[in-house]
C-alpha cells in the first residue's frame, strides 16, 4: 500500500511481474485485467491472496459506482475481507515469515494521527483502506500490507475463515460497544451476515438470550442456526413489544424502522449499536432516548481486534466456515456479487488464484 519500495524485497525471486485483477471501473463494469504484482515496502509483506468475501460496501459499488461519500472515479479493485500466504517480505521484515498463513486487517493508518496516538486508528481520517476509492483491494492475485496487519492463523483455520476475520471482526467491535457480558439480552436487526456473525459473537460473549429480527424467512432460519435463540418477523411481530427488556439493540439493517423500533425494545440504561448502512438520515424518539439514558453509537470497522477474532475461531467459539454459501473464481467476480441479492446467500467467496 505505501509506495516506497526497498530495491529487492526478500522472497520476490520466482514471483511473475504481473498478475490478474478484476477491476471496477464503473457501477456494474468489472474487467479482468493484468497488473503488476505490487511490491512490498520495507514495513511491508506480499501475500498471495486464496480468499476474499464479498462485501455489501463491495456490493454498493459495484451496483451504484459509490458508497455513501466515496464515488469510483477511476478504476477501483475491490475486495477487502482476505487471507492469504507471504510470499515476499519488505526489507525490515523478518523472511522466516515467508510461507505463513495470514489473515489480512486491510487498514493502513497514519503512524501519527490524533486518532492513532489514541487507540482508535480506525478513524484515522487519512485512512488507507482496501477497496475504498484510492486503495485498491483484494480481488487480485496479491496484495500488499504493512507485516503488523497481516496476522499468521494456526493450521486449524481455513483460508476462507481467514478472509472472515474481517466481518468478525466489526461483530467483535460491535459487541464492544454494546457491551455484552453474561447474562445479556440482545436485539439483532438483519440476519445478513453481519447480523449471523454478531450473533455468535453474542453468544460468544455470554449473551443468554440472542433475539435476531429479519424480514426474509431464510435468513430467519439461518439465524437460528447461529446462535440466535428466537426470530422475529417485523412484518407481523411488533419489535417495540419487547418494551424496554433487552440489554443492547444491534441494527445490523440500516432500515430506519429497524432502528426506531429497536430503540424502544432496550431497557433504561442499555445501548443501542449502529452497524448497519442505511439512508444518511432519520429521525429517532429523543425524548424515549433522554429520558431513558440510552446509549447510542456508530461502529466504523474495527481496532485492535484481530488476535479476538482467531481466538474465537480456533476455539470453536465462532463457525465462519458454515457461513460460507458459494466460491467464485476471479472470472466470475461479478457472479459472486450478484449472489448477495439470494437470501439464502450468507458468505459469498472469491478465490483470486484459483
């Protein structure tokens, strides 16, 4: 990702100068192109991508061409939930890392930011992050990334789990936020997979009772074979008549009536998570939010949950692998997107190099 290059990275013998990479270049025109494969820079590894799920901000672009702010101007790889294996490594690496087995956090942070210096380099406003708009991402061949983002992952996890540590890792984030702890009762509106993920991260967490709300019968159903412990359907279930008796309301829809709705659902005192992406504004009941204390926040990617996330997977505490509904070569990139639309869809793939 940065663009000095040391003059011979370590392990790049054997490596071809070029690669294949589906490229955005406008909404609904990806094109399977030749690129050079990047060159890690010193603080850097190249890693030789096996897998990378699909998205719904990839979806977002490559339906619209933009994503809230973000407008694909010029050609645009997408992808950003990846693993892989280090192939190459930048001068100040160690090459005993060459060959191992990574997850990818697909950030690159200023170093001196405010927001850095103080924990949270997740909302470092000079963020460098895969497949948004000026950073290219991961359906391509290889990637590069800065060696403290790259995560080595025991043999037990698969490379598809390894791709997956990415939406597990907001679910992680998320959980944070809201706070669950044993004994917790939560709310989860969505049952996509940000909304399965959270769930099992819920449970993971000590949540006793996990309740998921979708509108979708199939995702229903999923979600109760991710640790929900009931489904709603807000078409013909009230989810305000829960009525102050969750702990933490989860939107993992960005629809403003699963939101409304599940404000009310959350007893005094508890909180309320925003996860998913919805219309940029709506109104909310802030006389019930004051005079309840409501806690209400955002979640924007994640810091600092990387060594969770394996943990919870190698443990068994977590199942990414069961979440994963379809692979797709890098030919059928826009396959893989467009299997989103399925409900039965959960986890869609993409294997670069297969």
């Amino acid at each position: 990702m940065s663009t000095s290059e040391p003059t011979r990275p370590i392990g790049s013998e054997g490596i071809t100068s070029t690669q294949r990479a589906a490229v955005l270049h406008a909404a609904r025109d990806v094109r399977i192109e030749s690129r050079p494969v990047p060159t890690p820079a010193a603080d850097e590894v190249l890693v030789r991508v096996t897998a990378v799920g699909v998205c719904g901000s990839d979806v977002h672009f490559y339906h619209d061409g933009r994503l809230g702010d973000w407008r694909v101007d010029e050609p645009l790889v997408l992808g950003h939930e990846s693993g892989g294996v280090i192939v190459a490594v930048g001068a100040d690496v160690d090459p005993g890392r060459i060959g191992e087995r990574v997850s990818i956090e697909p950030q690159h942070p200023s170093h001196t930011s405010p927001e850095t210096l103080r924990g949270e380099y997740n909302l470092d406003p000079e963020m460098q992050f895969y497949a948004v708009p000026g950073t290219d991402g991961a359906f391509q061949e290889h990637v590069t990334i800065q060696s403290h983002f790259a995560f080595a992952i025991p043999d037990t996890v698969s490379d598809d789990a390894a791709a997956l540590m990415e939406p597990l890792s907001v679910a992680i984030a998320t959980a944070r936020k809201a706070a669950i702890q044993p004994g917790s009762r939560v709310l989860i509106a969505g049952a996509g997979p940000i909304g399965i993920v959270s769930a099992q991260v819920a449970r993971a967490f000590g949540a006793t009772e996990v309740i998921v709300s979708d509108l979708a019968e199939a995702r229903r159903a999923s979600a109760l074979t991710f640790g929900a412990t009931r489904v709603i359907d807000p078409a013909h279930d009230d989810v305000s008549s829960l009525d102050g008796t969750v702990d933490a309301f989860i939107d993992a829809s960005g629809a403003a009536p699963a939101v409304k709705s599940g404000i009310r659902a959350v007893r005094p005192g508890g909180r309320v998570v925003l996860v998913g992406m919805g219309i940029d504004e709506m109104p909310l009941p802030i006389t019930h939010i004051q005079n309840n204390e409501l806690i209400i926040t955002g979640v924007f990617r994640y810091a600092n949950t990387w060594p969770a996330a394996i943990a919870l997977v190698a443990d068994g505490r977590v199942d990414l692998d069961r979440m994963v509904t379809g692979r797709f070569g890098l030919d059928r990139v826009t396959d893989a997107l467009d299997s989103t639309s399925d409900p039965a869809t959960i986890k869609s793939i993409v294997t670069p190099n297969s």
